[in-house]
C-alpha cells in the first residue's frame, strides 16, 4: 500500500505567482512550488535575474520545465505601479479566465532602500520607499481577488523585513513599511472568500 499524501499533494496543479522571486525567499517558495507540483510564475524588475533564476529551476527540476513561466514588471514607479501590476496578473491568469486564475501569491519584492539620517530624509525619498514594499502589496490586495480562485484554499502572502521589529538607525524615512503588517491583517478582513 502506497503512503499517505496529506500534505504534498496540496500544491499539485495548482497556479502561484511569486513577485520577487529570483533570490532568497522567493527563490525557495519557487524550488518548493516546483517539486510539490505546482505551475508557477516568478516575477522580477531584472530580466537578467528571470532569465538566470529560470535557467537554474530547469537544471534543478528539467521535469516540471513546462510548469514555470517569468514575467518583467516594473513596480518602482509610482506612476505606473497599478497599471503594471494588473498588467502582471492579466498576463499571468489570461485576463482572468478560470482555467488560469491563481490559487496563491507570494509578494517578496523589494528594493534596495539608502539609510540615511532622518535628517537628510525628505517627504519624496521616503514615499520612494514604500512603493515596492507597501503601496505595491496594497494595490495588489486591491486587485488579487479577480485574478484568484475564491476560496479557503487560496491565499496571498506577503513578506517583509525585519527592520520593523528591529528598527534600524537611518531608516526611520521607511518605517511606511512597518505598515505590512497591519496591512496583511487588513486584506485578510475586506478580501475574506
């Protein structure tokens, strides 16, 4: 008699996007996606970092090749944030289409933020600051739901530092992305299947 396969299974054929994912945690999310049997979707600003992180999931798992997909968005530009973003999840789900939408995603972007006096910090570098790693998760929350398979199987998470629990000195300009937090538990409230 075969084992059990309570958990493993879980993942198998299901649809994930991770944002952020060519490095570090995302990176893992990917390898541990792949091998569960999940179809996923890495998401990064760096072409180059895509083309490099999809090179090294196909010599890792050459048989779930046909499962992993990459896609160029840009979310550092305020002005272009939203329209990109759901660009991002057109692309990925086909404009929505049921066969395609996503059961899970996994935000892990973020950009290198300059630590700097509070002094030296003005209002523009600090709203800079949040665009990838708090304005781009709010919009996301904002949009996810059409994208996503309804339902308690489905889930968005997102990640962040530890500068909020262990501030850092010059990063006081960025403590907006503190607000993660009760960001995540908000969407958890208005985006409830």
């Amino acid at each position: 008699m075969p084992d059990q396969q309570k958990y493993t299974n879980k993942l198998s054929g299901k649809n994930i996007l991770i944002i952020g994912g060519t490095s570090g945690i995302g990176f893992a999310v990917a390898e541990a996606s792949l091998e569960f049997g999940a179809h996923i979707t890495l998401a990064s600003s760096r072409p180059s970092r895509l083309s490099h992180a999809l090179s090294r999931l196909q010599t890792a798992y050459p048989s779930a090749s046909s499962r992993i997909s990459t896609h160029a968005v840009d979310l550092a530009n305020e002005k272009t944030l939203e329209a990109n973003l759901t660009a991002l999840l057109d692309t990925v789900t086909h404009h929505a289409a049921p066969a395609h939408k996503l059961d899970h995603i996994v935000y892990t972007a973020g950009d290198t933020l300059p630590h700097q006096s509070l002094a030296a910090t003005d209002f523009d570098v600090a709203k800079q600051g949040g665009v990838v790693r708090f304005f781009g998760p709010l919009l996301l929350g904002k949009h996810a739901p059409r994208y996503m398979n309804a339902g308690p199987a489905s889930s968005v998470v997102l990640t962040m530092g530890v500068a909020a629990e262990k501030p850092i000195v010059g990063t006081s300009g960025f403590a907006v992305v503190g607000g993660l937090q009760m960001l995540c538990r908000n969407l958890a409230l208005e985006n409830a299947p």
